[in-house]
C-alpha cells in the first residue's frame, strides 16, 4: 500500500530538488557567501554610525551649524542599526530553532 | 535604490528652507537700511530653487548615477524694485528735497513669507517623521 504523500517524498519532486541544486551552483557563480553580504551590511550600518557620530562632534564643536541635517544622520544611523538588529534577532531565531531539533 | 532617498529628498528641502528663513530674517532686519556697500538703500532679497534635475537620457545611457531627486538652492538674487522715496528731512541720507531711499520691504509680507517658510518646514519634518515611522513598521514584520 503505496501512501502517495510518502512515496512523493522517497521520489523527490521533480520540481524541487533540481531547484536547490541550481541554488548551489547559482551560489558560485555569483561569488559572495551569506556571509560576506553580512559582513558588508554591518560594515555599512558601522559607516553610517561614525558618520553620524562625525556630524554630531562637528555639531558640538561648532563646525556645522545645520542641526537638521546631524539629526537626519543620527537617524539613518539608527534605523540602519535597527535594520542590522532585526536580521540579528532572526539569524539568533533561526540558530535556536535548529539547536532545539530533536535527534 | 538608495533606502534613504526619501530621507535626502526632505533632507534637501530643510537645508533650502533654513536659507530662506536667514533671508527673510535679513529682510526685516534690513527693513529701515539707507547705506550699503553698493550705495543706496538696502536691496530686498530673494531666494530661487531649482528641483535637482532628473537623470538626462545620456546620463542615462552612460549608466552614470542617479543624483538623488531633492531640492537645490540655485541662489539668492536682489529683487528689482526702486526703493521708496521718503520725505525725511532730518534724515542724514536725505536728498537735496528731503527725500530718502528706503528699501522697498513690506513687514507684513515678509512676516507671511516666514509663516509660509516654517510651516513648509513642518511639513518637511512631518515627511520625514512619516517615512520613519514606515520603517520602523516595516522592521516590525520580522518581530
């Protein structure tokens, strides 16, 4: 007695598995890791923070006098960090999730 | 796509704004003043802007990148009108008649144009205040 949901998953869908196999070699050909996206999105929300530090010293120090545009950069800065933390949250989500798998 | 454009764009604005707000305050200041380094009375000012103009066909074509759409001060021009002839014989800058050259300013209509200034400011902080609060929704799908 052949379960048809079973035997589709022994099988594979056809559809499926050669999709993940492209995943993988389309992953080579464009050359950037998952981790490396990561590691340049935390480098740019790091640039957007120094700015925004920069412009508020500037500010501070009488240099600028546009409290305007520090203030637009110091918000950049924390909504990009924000951005970073949601990603963060997710990925720690994810590692939790696949720790709690029973074996 | 830059995901601060929208951010820039007010940004701009407030930068403009915050000009023509010194030049109007330069107008009233300036309302009664007979000398300057020109000669004659003190000229009105006035601010032009210009949109940052969209991306040209050739630009375009050459993939060069797109300046971020916003405003630009283009600059601040003296307006043309004579000034008004005030009779004012004691003045020290009164003519042969007695008349004197006063700038061609209205309070009144500077003091409109300040009101039309800061509210379009608000305005601006309201955009950007409104894209903020997008955002932060945005970011709250994941949580």
């Amino acid at each position: 007695m052949a379960d048809p949901l079973i035997t589709g998953i022994g099988e594979g869908r056809p559809g499926l598995l050669p999709s993940l196999g492209n995943a993988a070699s389309d992953k080579a050909k464009e050359g950037k890791s998952f981790g490396e996206t990561l590691r340049e999105s935390v480098a740019e929300v790091n640039k957007l923070q120094q700015a925004a530090e920069a412009q508020a010293k500037d500010l501070a120090l009488g240099k600028t006098k546009d409290v305007a545009q520090t203030l637009i950069a110091i918000e950049k800065a924390n909504i990009s960090f924000q951005l970073m933390l949601q990603v963060r949250n997710k990925l720690v989500e994810a590692y939790q999730e696949v720790m709690r798998t029973q074996m | 796509m830059d995901p601060f454009s929208s951010m820039d764009i007010s940004a701009s604005a407030l930068s403009a704004l915050r000009v023509r707000m010194n030049v109007i305050a330069d107008n009233l200041a300036n309302v009664d003043t007979t000398r300057t380094r020109e000669g004659g009375p003190y000229r009105k000012k006035e601010v032009v802007f210009g949109a940052v103009q969209d991306q040209s066909f050739a630009d375009a074509l050459s993939g060069a990148a797109q300046a971020t759409p916003g405003v630009q001060l283009l600059g601040i021009v003296q307006s043309q009108t004579p000034p008004r002839r005030v009779l004012n014989p004691s003045h020290p800058d009164a003519d042969a008649q007695g008349f004197v050259l006063m700038p061609d300013i209205n309070p009144l209509i500077e003091m409109v144009d300040m009101l039309s200034a800061t509210r379009a400011y608000e305005a601006n902080v309201t955009a950007i205040q409104s894209w903020k609060t997008m955002t932060n929704k945005a970011l709250e799908i994941g949580r």
